[in-house]
C-alpha cells in the first residue's frame, strides 16, 4: 500500500498476485481494489470439482477485508468451497473502447481485481449479519422494508466468505498505444466510453392501489 512515509507504490501481496503481462497497469492498493468490488453487484467464482473446472456468476459484497457470496443450501458450489478448496474470484467492469490506427493496437478500458483464497462457510449468526448488509447495500433501508425471512428461508441460505489476502487490480482507462510511424497517417483513433444507464422504476403490476413507491427506490442510484 502506498504510505505517506515511503511514497512507493504496494507491491503485491504474493508471487501468484504479481501482474506480469502489462504489468504498468497492475494496482496493489486496498483503495483501489475495494473501490473496484464495491462498484460491482456481480462477480464470478472459479473453482474445481473433481478434476472439473467451473466458474460461476453470482452476487457479492464486501465487509472490511472479507468479500462474502451466498446462495442454497443444497448448492454444489457452495459444499464443496466450504470444505477450504482453492478458489479464484474475479470482478470486471467494461469502461470503454479503444480504437487505434493499427489493428492490432485496438484495446478497451477496464478495471478488475482477482483473487486466491480459500473459502469458509459463515455461522447463523454472521450469515444473518451479513445478509442484512447484501440486502441494504442494494438499496439503503430494503432491509427494514421487507417482509424478513422465515425460518425455513434462513435454512435454505447459506453464505460464503474469502479473505482478501492474495488479490490484486488491473485498471486500463488510457488512449491507443501508437507506433511512431501510425501517428503520421490519416486514420482516426481514440475512445468511446461506456457505462450502464438506469432505467426508470417499473412498478409491479400486481400492486395494491394505494401503496406508494419507497424513498430507496426513489432515490436509487446505481454508481460505478
């Protein structure tokens, strides 16, 4: 991590973590890579069952230096990350396009942040600690809103915590990288961003007449 005292940039916490293709836009730092997972809602797990790899999408969120997942009881995934089996976990966010004169230079902009770890399961209570922070990360006061879990639904969860020990980011946001002698022809290079866009509350058809929309849908904003 970068400190006041040394002015060095991090160094990646491990040999695995260390980014050595394009390895300029490797990014070390708690900031930026906690900044990167808490932008995204959806990540993807890569992990190996009997000799078989797999990667799955699926919701997370982050608490201090832990990033959590969660889904059914009765998930294969998540019996067999519980047991400590390596796990690899990744978040992406596509920022643009980037055109060059050359072909080959085409590129686009982006962040993202690996990770290595061994998963574990939460107890009841950290699960129900940790659900409650998902459900309100979404939208601030959806918790308190809802109608809360049953028994049987607290049952049939289960959630999935990794310590964030061996990870790293890799951020791109620049323009073409050019060869001296493209720089002097004629054709156009630079970038188009990109970023979702939200659209406008669609309430449930099957809503009660009189029941007005929420302040958290109201003022929901999605910010990436």
């Amino acid at each position: 991590m970068t400190t006041a005292e040394t002015n060095k940039p991090a160094e990646p916490p491990t040999e695995r973590t260390r980014i050595k293709r394009y390895h300029w836009l490797a990014k070390y730092d708690q900031e930026t890579i906690n900044a990167i997972i808490d932008a995204g809602i959806v990540c993807q797990i890569g992990y190996v069952i009997d000799s078989l790899p797999y990667v799955t999408p699926t919701n997370h969120w982050r608490i201090d230096d832990y990033v959590y997942w969660h889904g059914s009881s009765a998930s294969r995934m998540l019996k067999e990350q519980q047991r400590g089996i390596p796990v690899c976990f990744t978040v992406t966010h596509l920022d643009g396009i980037v055109f060059s004169r050359a072909a080959f230079n085409h590129n686009i902009n982006f962040r993202s942040v690996m990770a290595f770890g061994h998963a574990e399961r939460c107890d009841e209570d950290l699960k129900r600690e940790a659900l409650q922070v998902f459900v309100d990360r979404l939208a601030p006061g959806l918790w308190d809103y809802a109608r809360k879990p049953t028994d049987q639904e607290w049952k049939a969860s289960k959630v999935i915590r990794m310590k964030l020990d061996e990870v790293s980011a890799k951020v791109s946001a620049g323009l073409p990288d050019e060869e001296s002698e493209d720089l002097a022809s004629n054709l156009w290079a630079g970038s188009i961003g990109l970023q979702l866009v939200q659209a406008p509350p669609v309430p449930d058809p099957k809503l009660r007449p009189g029941i007005d929309m929420p302040d958290f849908v109201k003022n929901f904003k999605y910010s990436r």
